[in-house]
C-alpha cells in the first residue's frame, strides 16, 4: 500500500497519471518611463509577454497577459513538464471574502485576514504587498473558479492563522496542487498562450538603459535568444533545491535538511536577476517542517500533539518541546549535525493511530516496546540516559517544574510519560520553499537596489520576495502566485501595447 500524502503523491500510478494530463499539454508594467522600442527581430522570437517558469505563478501570469489584450506570450519551463513545488502541495489558496466563506457563512474581513498576515511575518512582511494580497484575493479565487475551471472543497475549521480561509482545490485523484497546474497548462492552451518544455532561462537581455526586453533561452537544438515587448516575468519558485545558495544565504546547517518541495527549484530567481542589480530581500527566510528523508513520512501531527520529549541522536533535550512542527523542524536542522531527532511519547499521545499506520505503510522505521530502555535501544539511543530523562520529565510534571529543565519545557497541560506501549517517532528538518527574492512593488515589477524599478522586469510566486518572513498562512503562496501573476500579466499586457 501507498500513504498517500504530499510527498509520495506522485510516486507509482499517479506519476503516470499527471504526465499523462501534462502530456496533452505540451507543444505548444505599464511602466512610469517612455515604453521601450519593440525589438527590432524576427516575428518568430518576438512576443508581448515571456514568463519564466510553468507553475501557477507563471501560468496565472500569461493567461491574465492575454486576457488583458497581450497577443503574442510564451511561457518558458527548463523541465519536460512542470515541475515545481505546487505539484507537490496540497493546493489550499488561503483567502477572505470568498463565495465559499459567504455561502458557510464564515464572518471575516479584511482588516482581520491584513493583520493575519502581517502577524504571521512577525510584522515584517512589505506591508503594501501584504495589503496588495488582501485587497485582490478574493477576485482571484472567484477567477480561478470561473475563469480557469478549479473545483474548491467545502472550507474546513481550522487552527490559527487558516481558520475559515483556506478553500482547497479538489484534486481529483492528484494533489490539489498538481490539478491546479493541469488546469492552469489546460486554460493557457485555450487562450491560446504558448508554452515551451525544456527551454531553460539562463540570461536576462537588457538595452543600454538597463531596461529588460528579452531572455537568452538553452534549448535542446542550443542557445536562442526571444525578444519581448512586454518584459519578462520570473516565475521559476526559489532556490532551496541548490545548496550553493542555501548556503550562502541561510547557512550551511540548512544544506543538511531534507527537501521537501522540488528538485527543480534552483535559484534562477536571484541568479538571473542579479546582474540587473535586482535589491534581494528575507534571504535568510524559509519554511521549514519535519519529514524523514529516506521515506518521506510526515511526523508533524507528532509533533503538534502536545505530549512526549523530544532528544537527539545522543540521547540529549535540544530545545522546548512547546513549539510548533515548523520550529522543531528548523531547531533540529540547526542544533543537530545529523539532522535528526526523535520524539519520546507514550501511547496516551491521541495522534499515534493516524501517524504510525504511515510509517508502518512505507516500511518507515520507529520505535515501539513495552519499556522506556527497549523503545530506546530500537532507536538506537542511549538506554541509561533515556530512561534517567523519561524519570526526570516526569517528576517535573509531577511537581510543577518543568521550566526549571534545562532546556525548559514550557508545556501548558504536560501528559506523563507512563503508559506503555511506548514510541519513538524519528523525524528531520525539512526545507519546503525559500521565501527570498527580488523585492518587487505592488505591480510585480522588480526593484533594484537603488530603490528603482528595473523596467520590463517582473517577479512572481515563491521567485519573488517581500511577501513573506518567518512563516506564511498555509495556502498563501498559491494566494500570492494568483494574485501578483494576474497583476503582473495586466501589467505586462499594458506595456506591450505601449511599445513602438
């Protein structure tokens, strides 16, 4: 049997099953300074709009491109299909004001979701783009549902930040994610957007103003280069699949944690950009959540439940177990030069009949036995010091002394560990997406780092920056990608029938 979740999601069938769906697929700023000339090339590799990049954030940017009157665009991706992170996301676009709040009659505003979402970026988060996204979100989900033909589930309550605001997409038999990219590729082809596979961005083209008008290109025939009227919007996600940069920006701990998005995700955001001196902002910003990088399996609910410690490979506390997953995921990474960590419950914990089937599915080892010492030596931890910290944990319940643990554990209503069976649950820091990039304004267009637009260039999705800190509301990245990507195809639309 398959667990299926957002990591193996495309394994076995259903790997056949999207190609098969991208298969059918393949083929095929107004801005403030005087428009640039159009390029004076040939017919074939002049366009209104190049986007960069064939996931929602770039194929949302050419069919709003053409619906807003851009004749000719193409959209460029360097894998043979798409191939970014949304494939493998559950595909929540996070939102207020929807029809599906309405209809659930779910009470939000939009001062309320604004204030959301600069908490959530500890407040700091580019206040105009946070309020950009609050302002346009819900057109963008009634869009997709309209316009683009994406089916969303009824809403369900959630925990803070999401609660009442996260409409998923009905992913018929693929992650949600991946069916808004077949929906996307399958309204691009309607409107008649070209799309190019295996056509890699690899030089930004510019005129001696520094103004962009095209894109070198590596192809399979050798490198071409495409002109554009409109400019060129970046839309190729971030960089946390190149160790180069993750190293250089967050830091060489961070190399060591599993990723969790795709393989594809490179860096041609900041790469691309920086010969443009493009003004790179939250560099050091990611998501980060628990995996288990051999299997894939998810302990996050683990993790979240509130009971249990939580030890290193030496059998050693590493921080407070009063946190959330993304926090242990990031802690772990940091404070372990292994990467690992293990979480000692009892079977009180009330997650362990969801968590452990998935682990026995993929053959994911853990530990399970009858005494602390058994559970330990199955992990491969020390038995003697486990068994003396599993004592001192519960003494300290037991006498209202948590805090004075080293570290301190600051659990609101701590649980024993005294039940058996009992468990030890692996997990690693992983890197689900960066949240660095060219800082864009509230048109997409990117700034320098002179504090002026780079004209004709654009950033969109997870290849922009200035949106996120910290952490997001889940489903915001698709949120952000639908509503800068209609944005900036409006955008570029205008600046291609202002050329001469």
């Amino acid at each position: 049997m398959k667990v299926f979740n957002r990591r193996n999601v495309l394994k076995g069938g259903l790997v056949g099953s999207m190609a098969a769906g991208f298969a059918s697929f393949v083929g095929a700023s107004h801005a403030a300074e005087p428009a640039a000339k159009a390029p004076a090339q040939n017919d074939k590799n002049t366009y209104d709009v190049i986007v960069l990049g064939a996931g929602p954030a770039g194929l949302v940017t050419a069919i709003a491109a053409k619906q807003a009157g851009a004749k000719k665009v193409v959209v460029f991706e360097k894998r043979d299909r798409p191939d970014g992170n949304a494939i493998f996301a559950l595909g929540s676009v996070c939102g207020w004001g929807s029809r599906h709040q309405k209809e659930q009659g779910i009470k939000d505003t939009a001062d309320d979701f604004y204030a959301m979402m600069m908490d959530v970026s500890k407040q700091m988060g580019d206040k105009a783009l946070n309020r950009t996204y609050t302002d346009n979100i819900s057109a963008g989900i009634d869009w997709l549902e309209k316009d683009i033909g994406v089916k969303f589930g009824k809403i369900r309550p959630m925990p803070y930040p999401r609660l009442g605001r996260t409409c998923r997409v009905d992913g018929e038999g693929l992650t949600g994610g991946a069916q808004l990219v077949k929906k996307l590729l399958a309204a691009a082809a309607k409107e008649g957007v070209e799309v190019k596979f295996e056509h890699k961005g690899i030089e930004l083209l510019h005129d001696d103003k520094m103004r962009v008008t095209g894109v070198k290109i590596q192809t399979p025939a050798g490198q071409e280069e495409y002109f554009s009227k409109g400019g060129v919007a970046i839309a190729t996600g971030g960089f946390s699949a190149n160790p180069e940069m993750v190293d250089k920006y967050i830091g060489g701990w961070a190399t060591r944690m599993v990723l969790r998005g795709s393989k594809s995700t490179t860096g041609e955001n900041i790469s691309l950009t920086l010969p443009l001196y493009a003004k790179c902002v939250n560099m050091d910003q990611f998501h980060a959540g628990p995996i288990i990088g051999a299997t894939h399996v998810n302990p996050a609910d683990v993790l979240n439940s509130g009971y249990g410690i939580q030890v290193n490979t030496s059998g050693d506390r590493y921080m407070d177990e009063n946190n959330t997953y993304v926090i242990k995921a990031r802690t772990t990474a940091q404070k372990t030069l292994d990467n690992t960590g293990w979480v000692i419950v009892d079977s009180t914990c009330p997650v362990l009949d969801k968590v452990i089937p998935k682990f026995d599915m993929l053959n994911s080892p853990y530990g399970k036995a009858n005494t602390i010492e058994e559970v330990a030596k199955q992990a491969g931890l020390p038995p003697a010091k486990i068994v003396a910290l599993v004592k001192e944990y519960n003494d300290a319940v037991k006498n209202g002394t948590l805090g004075k643990m080293n570290p301190p554990n600051t659990y609101k209503k701590p649980h024993l560990i005294e039940k058996a069976p009992f468990y030890a649950v692996p997990l690693q820091g992983g890197m689900t997406a960066t949240f660095g990039g060219p800082l864009i304004n509230t048109k997409a267009e990117v700034q320098n780092l002179d504090g002026k637009t780079i004209p004709g260039l654009y950033a969109v999705g997870n290849s922009s920056g200035g949106i996120f800190f910290h952490n997001y509301a889940g489903g915001a990245q698709l949120g952000a990608a639908t509503v800068f990507g209609r944005i900036a195809g409006k955008e570029m639309a205008q600046r291609a029938a202002a050329a001469k």
